[in-house]
C-alpha cells in the first residue's frame, strides 16, 4: 500500500529516509519497529493496533496512483467531517493540550488520535535525554502515538507527566509506565517538550469505525521565552481556607508578546488531583503573573490550580495537591438584606418598579451582527498551476479590521488527508471598513496540481482570527469550495519508464518509476484543442527582481508570435527579455522597447521550427522587471496589447493562425517572512529578497562545501523537497529547485522548514534505495579506468531512465597514491550543464552536474564525469574509490528538485596498463 516504515531510531532498527522518519524511537504504530530495536531505542514491548497519519496518507497517494486498481466499498459511507483547526504560537518548555471535533452524517461514533507529523531530520533514539538536545534536533519527532479515543482532546505530554513529573516525562520506564504502556526491559518514553524555538505539525485522525476516515492538520510555533509559562504557587503540599482571598502567581514568561500575544488567562479548580477542572475561578483576568481569587468553599485534600491561556492552547498545573477547608460565612452577604426592615414598606413605592420597565434589556440589541466571510477560488482543470487564488470578501455592519487579516485566516482542507493554510496576499483596501477583498494565495498538493489531487476542497474559516472594528470574530467553518478535475494521470512522468525496459534484468518492474509509467503515454495525443498565449501567474517582492513567463497551449504548428504587454511603471521596471525554453530551437528574438516610457514593451520571434505540441503549456518569452521598493502589496496586471508590436501567431509558411485566445495575467507581490524565501541566499548572509543566477551559484558552493554554511542561511538554502520546505540536507535537488525559483518555474515562498543539519547527510543509498536500484536499474558507480601515462582517467558512470536533471556526490581515494584530480563533464552531461568541484582536501573530491534538461535513458552505463589523477611513481596495485556524503552528499534529483532512488557502486582502479 505504499507505506514506510516511521521509526527514528538508530540501533537494530536499520537505516530510514527522513520524509517517513515520523515517530520517535522504535515508533510504536504498526508500520514501527516497537520492541524489536533497543533499550534506547523501543517505545513499547509490542506495536499498537493503528497506522500513523502519515502511513494512511501514504496508502491513500498510493491507492490513487500505482494502486489505482484496489478494490471499492460497494456500501457508500461518509468520512468524518472535521470541524476547523487554528494554528499556534505558544512557549517552550510548556504542557499544550490540541482538541478537535468532528460529525459523521451517518451517525457513527467517532474516535480521535492526535500525532506529532514531523520527520527526524537524522535517526537517533530521541527522545533519549533531558530536553532530548534540542538545540541539535530541532526537527525530530518528540511525542508518540497512542491508540484512538472517544476523546478529541490531547494534552502534551499526558496528564499524569504533567500532575507527578513537572511537565517533564521520565526518560525511560520498565515494566508498565504512567500510561499503561508495557514494556520489556527498559523502554523510552517517548514524550517530551520542546526546549528550542521550532515548529512543530500535528495532525488530527478521526475514525468512523467502518473505514471512513479524516484527517486535519496544525501547526504549532514554540517560541524560546527563556523560561516556561508555569503557576508558581502552591508547589509544596499547603492549605486554603474556602472562602478566603489568597494570591495565585504564575510565571508569564513573555507571553503577552513575542508573537504568542496572550494577554488574558483562566483560572480553575479541581479538587480530584487535577483530572478534571470544573470549577471556574475566574473566566478571564490579565496574564499579569498574579491575582487574588476568592477560594470556593469546597472542602478536599486533592485541590490543584490549573492557569490556562485565553484564546490559546497552552496551560500549567501547581505540581502538588494541597487542602482546602471549609471557610466561615463572610462571604455570604446575600443574608444581609434580612437585615432590612420588613416595616419599611410604608413606602408603597413597589409600584415604583413599573417606572423601570424592563426596557432596559432592550438595551441589549448588543448582539451585533458579527462579521460574515465568502471564499471564491476557481476550479482546477488543468494539471500544473503551483499558486492558486483565494478570493474572500469579508462583509460587517461597523467595519472589518483589516489588521487582523494574515496568513492563519484559512485552512483549506481535501482529499488525500490534505490540510494547508493560505498565505496571505493583500487587501484590496489597506484600511478598516466594509466590504473588504481579501486576496490569499494556495500552494497545491505536492507543489502543483495533478490528477493525484482531483477532489473537492473546502476553504475553511479559523476561529477567532478576522475581526471587525468592535473586537467581533468572523464566526469559524466553511466559507467556500472549489473542486479539481483533471483529465486522466499526472503527465510528470513521461515516458520515462519506457526508457527502462532493458536496464536492469527485471525489466517488468518498470511500472513503479513514480506511480504513473503505462498512463503517461496518454498524455501526448491530442493533448489541447485550443490555442492560448497567457501570462503565468508569479510572485514578486518589493526592491527584488521578478521573471514573468508569457506561454502558449501549442497545437505543434506555430513557428513565430508577436505580442505586446503593458505594465505599471509604478510598480514594474521593465529589464529584459529573453526566449523561454519553449521557443523552438534557433529562433530568432526581436525586442521593441520603444514605449517602456507608457509601460509597454513588443517582443516578436521567428523560426523555421513549430514549438513543440503541448501539454505542457511552452514557455515562449521570459520578460524580467525590477520592483519597486514601493510596490503595494498585491496582483498588479500585465496585459496583452497591440502596440508596440500587434498581437499575432503564424505557422512555417508564414500563415497567420486566426485561432488564438490571450489570457492576462498578474504579478502578486507579497512580502517575505521573518526569514526570507526560500533560495535566496545571495548576498550572503542575509539575501536580498530576489531569486537569480546569483543565488544558484552559491548554492552549488554549499553543496559541494566550497562555502560553509551558517544557520541562518539553512532555512532559505534548504528547499528540496519543495513540498516540506526542504529535508536538513542541502543536495543536487536544491540546485534544481533554486533553479526553478530563479526560472520563475515556481512561485516565491516565504522561508521555512528545517533551520538545522542533521549531524550527518541523509545519503541516499540507504538500503530502500539499494534494493529498489536493484531491480529497476538508475545506478551511478565507479567505471573502468584508463592509464594514459602517469595518469589515469576513472569515468563516474550513470546507468539512467532519463529524468535526471541534477547529480551530486563525493569521492574518496588513497592520496598518497593518486593526486591532482582534474573533472571535466562526460558525454551523457546535457548541453548546458554545470559542473561545480571542490578538490580542497587530499584524498577527496566533491562533484555537482546539474543541467537545464534531463539525461537521456539508457540502460547502459554513460559518463557523467570523467576524472583524471596523477599516479604516484612506480605504483602498480589496485586503489580504490569510493561515493561518500562527506562533502557533497550523494544525490540524484529529477525535474522539481524531487530525490531519485539511486544505487552508488564504488570501485577499485589498477594502477598500471
């Protein structure tokens, strides 16, 4: 089904690729290895009865690719519907407690399971230690799953860590632990609070218990405040007086700012040991870090103070039990009107009371209409597209506070367990008033849209986050859907698989090279019916530079286009224009720049060569603008024109094509977050808000090691997979995908993902890699070298399926035996290429080849690299060499950055003839 396995650990578990690395330690659902690793390593003597998120994620992409022939339940049954999640920001070091609530239309109960759905960024056994060195794995999973609960709350870590532990679980347990877990030996818990600055992703499983299943997600960012949120009171066994004044402190810790902004706080009673707070002491009060409450009169040996965040998701609880006893009667002035004469009603003005007719409730119409919201965005029929609009319109009787407008105001929830927030864009009027436009921008499933995603998607409203001017909140649900529909499998593959058949000697395997092999060829056959010239839609920023694609939907016959686009010169600056890699091969590029002054520019080019037929859409020209340092934030049209050159397309015979239809497009400009985009890296340190070749050479620098990276740089370097904001590593694969970025090929993003390396490079030829190398043939190995002289020339050879785009890797040699390596590009390199070496250190070579077009297929081996060393005097044995991560980690990538399963073979190379 397409599973793998999720545990983190290192002894006995074997090795594990990030992505799936989603459990701490030995994981404990069922695709972990609980029991079967180490002391160090197991969470638990056997596995529970359940799949983590991630593994049900998998088997549904798998069901709806490779697996595409499984069976179907004949009897319908309607999936959960799971109520809106909200994302947080909350302090280290300090319990949380995530809840959901969902509905089922066919009335089944319904079960709840929180998990944390992060990927250790390097196996190890945390959590392992005291605050498991946080600081070094920011990104490994911390809390372990559990078995389902008629519960849609979790707290973290569990209540009884939190009422005997501190809010700190022991790190390991024997026997049964504090949660019913049983273990064989010495277990880990595998619950700990994160002591660093990060983010962490948890997702909400919710079972019908007939297969319906849904899924939602959150994210939570942890915030360093020097010192946990924590009551400071009440921490050593005392006793309260019931109806008594006594003080409550707490240790707000920041809180009221650095992003977590809590500025009220709740505080309860419970008087079973802290399993249940059903006593309110006070709704809400300034998180101040003290208050005077009246203590209720409720006589137990087992009280404890709960203080929790308003509007937020984090709380702590005094660690002891104390007593409270019961109070005298001071409290009690409700008595104290008996004390007023029943003589005085000689004062028959009870009839008084009629002159204050309970008008005054009609003083009440205080339920003011709160603020409404509606979503838009456009149905998806066209695979591709790698930012999609959201249009909400948000309506009040006051007005809208468009301050509270931000990129946590929705969260789009799908099929295929889907679950994102939309980035904010822009407002269409930047002050508070009514009706507001507001523009959000989606980035799709894996990037971009394809089959694998086709469904309905509902745009979700978040609680509380859109207010109107009186403090009013935009009530939470759906606000609008949009459905995609795309026309038969992911065309991304292409025939790659078919270059395979001979390249190993099970050829038949050639099917499972990325899920869709025999159904890409469908792709090609009458792909388009209509002929269209757009402006792709690109994201820009202030003071950077942006590269605006103009494509065709090509029917294979047109050999020349002219067209004219007009601009805001206010915002745009007109730069250059170059031929997209669309354009048919020798064209010929005419410019006319003639009326920049009125923000318009022509292009024209010619060939004796039609474009190629689509799909894909084919870039044709590639117009880059400087932005102003002004530019408002949101789309900015570009527009086809006549002038200065008239809107035409004509086939090789110079016939003008009448059938052409021109889409506008716009650039959305938006700002860069806290960190920046992602790949923007030049100039060092900090970027400059803008993706070029500048930022596609230094990475290639910190891939093969010629510059050392820093943390603050990782974030924006590390961008592949595109779809996690990177994986720790930085690899062949964030060359290509800077390269799209710098390409406009995909949309800028604002920085995110790991801000940390893993201690070592995550290599790629873990034993999954091996054996799927193995019988289904991409190999890069060492070749058999030539002597020339008193040199030798070794061949890195590629045994490919022709969507390779991008390769690196290091290797290591005896350097008191050869030296003086020398690496120029071999013949299976495409034209174009790159090649990118650090020969720094004796005995070791770092190499990158990344290119514009990918390999060609063959089943043969074929010269990526040819390297020639000088051979030590009279030395006539055999040396060998062999693939390392040490300075380049090894890695082969396709087309978006995505890494390809490889298998390296090192080698031995005879010194003489």
């Amino acid at each position: 089904m397409g599973g793998n396995h999720t545990f983190n650990a290192a002894p006995n578990c074997g090795s594990s690729t990030t992505i799936h690395r989603r459990e701490p330690g030995s994981a404990v659902t069922i695709m972990g290895y609980g029991g079967i690793c180490s002391s160090t390593a197991n969470l638990a003597r056997n596995s529970i009865d359940t799949f983590h998120v991630y593994n049900l994620t998998e088997s549904i992409n798998f069901m709806a690719g490779a697996g595409g022939t499984c069976g179907t339940l004949a009897t319908p049954n309607n999936p959960p519907v799971i109520g809106a999640l909200t994302n947080y920001t909350i302090p280290f070091n300090t319990p949380f407690m995530l809840t959901a609530s969902a509905t089922d239309g066919d009335g089944n109960p319904l079960t709840y399971s929180w998990e944390q759905n992060d990927p250790g960024a390097s196996q190890s056994n945390y959590p392992g230690t005291t605050d498991d060195a946080d600081i070094g794995l920011i990104f490994r999973p911390g809390f372990r799953s559990y078995l389902p609960t008629a519960s849609g709350s979790r707290s973290f870590p569990s209540l009884t860590y939190i009422l005997n532990n501190s809010n700190e679980a022991p790190i390991t347990y024997s026997g049964t632990s504090a949660t019913g877990t049983i273990c064989a030996g010495t277990c880990i818990t595998g619950e700990d609070l994160p002591s660093a600055a990060r983010t962490m992703n948890f997702r909400v499983t919710v079972r019908d218990g007939l297969g319906g299943i849904s899924d939602a997600g959150t994210v939570l960012t942890v915030v360093n405040t020097t010192t946990p949120f924590k009551v400071t009171t009440q921490n050593t066994a005392s006793t309260w007086t019931g109806n008594t004044n006594q003080t409550v402190t707490w240790d707000v810790s920041g809180t009221t700012g650095g992003g977590i902004d809590t500025a009220n706080v709740k505080i309860s009673l419970s008087t079973d040991g802290g399993q249940t707070f059903p006593t309110t002491v006070l709704a809400s009060t300034a998180n101040d870090g003290s208050e005077s409450i009246n203590v209720p009169n409720l006589p137990t040996t087992t009280a404890r103070i709960k203080v929790e965040a308003v509007g937020n998701i984090f709380f702590d609880i005094n660690d002891v039990n104390f007593t409270i006893v019961a109070g005298g009667g001071t409290p009690t002035p409700t008595n104290t009107p008996t004390a007023t004469p029943t003589n005085t009603p000689t004062a028959t003005p009870t009839n008084t009371p009629t002159a204050t007719p309970t008008s005054t409730p009609t003083a009440t119409p205080t339920p003011v209409s709160p603020p409404s919201a509606s979503a838009v965005a456009a149905n998806v029929t066209t695979a591709g597209g790698t930012a999609h609009i959201i249009t909400t319109t948000y309506t009040d009787n006051t007005g809208i506070n468009v301050s509270t407008l931000n990129g946590a105001d929705h969260n789009i929830t799908g099929p295929n367990f889907f679950g994102a927030t939309a980035t904010f864009v822009s407002v269409d009027v930047n002050t508070n008033g009514t009706p507001r436009v507001a523009t959000y921008s989606l980035l799709p499933p894996g990037g971009s849209w394809d089959a694998v995603d086709n469904g309905t998607y509902v745009i979700n409203m978040q609680p509380n986050q859109v207010l109107d001017i009186d403090g009013n909140p935009v009530p939470s649900g759906p606000i609008g859907s949009f459905t995609v529909n795309i026309a038969g499998p992911t065309p991304t593959p292409t025939n790659t698989p078919t270059a395979t058949p001979t390249a190993t000697p099970t050829s038949t395997p050639t099917a499972t090279p990325t899920v869709t092999p025999t159904a890409t060829p469908s792709a090609t056959p009458t792909p388009v019916t209509s002929r269209v010239v757009r402006v792709e839609p690109v994201i820009g920023s202030p003071s950077g530079t942006v590269v605006v694609p103009v494509s065709i939907d090509s029917l294979g016959n047109e050999a020349g286009m002219g067209l004219s686009i007009s601009f805001n010169t206010a915002v745009l600056t007109f730069q250059s224009v170059a031929l997209g890699g669309g354009a048919p091969p020798n064209s010929t590029l005419t410019p006319n720049t003639n009326e920049l002054a009125q923000g318009r520019v022509g292009v024209l080019f010619d060939s004796l060569s039609p474009i190629a037929v689509s799909p894909p859409a084919r870039q044709v020209f590639l117009f880059t603008f400087a932005v102003s340092p002004n530019a408002p934030i949101g789309p900015t049209p570009i527009t086809f024109g006549d002038s200065p050159i008239l809107r035409s397309v004509s086939d090789s015979f110079g016939n003008t094509l009448a059938d052409v239809s021109y889409a506008n497009g716009a650039v959305t400009i938006a700002v860069a977050g806290p960190a920046g985009f992602e790949g923007d890296i030049a100039p060092r340190p900090n970027g400059d808000n803008n993706i070029n070749v500048t930022d596609v050479v230094q990475l290639r620098r910190f891939v093969t090691s010629l510059d050392t990276i820093t943390p603050g740089e990782l974030q924006r370097a590390d961008v592949a997979p595109r779809a996690t904001f990177g994986d720790g590593n930085l690899t062949a694969g964030d060359v290509v995908q800077v390269r799209r970025y710098a390409a406009s090929l995909d949309p800028l993003t604002p920085a995110s993902g790991p801000v940390a390396r893993p201690s070592l490079p995550d290599a790629v030829s873990s034993l999954i890699d091996d054996v799927y190398a193995y019988f289904f043939g991409r190999e890069l190995r060492v070749g058999t070298a030539k002597i020339d002289g008193a040199q030798i020339v070794v061949p890195i050879e590629l045994t490919s399926f022709g969507d390779e785009m991008a390769t690196s890797f290091t290797l290591e040699y005896d350097s008191s035996r050869l030296s003086n390596p020398q690496i120029v590009l071999g013949d299976a390199a495409t034209e174009g290429s790159v090649l990118t070496v650090n020969t720094n250190e004796a005995g070791r070579v770092a190499v990158l080849v990344d290119g514009t077009e990918p390999v060609s297929a063959s089943s043969a081996s074929r010269r990526i690299v040819l390297i020639t060393f000088d051979v030590a005097a009279e030395d006539n044995g055999v040396s060998e060499i062999r693939f390392t991560d040490t300075m380049a980690p090894r890695s082969v990538s396709g087309g978006n950055g995505d890494s390809l399963s490889t298998r390296y073979v090192n080698g031995s190379v005879r010194l003489t003839d």
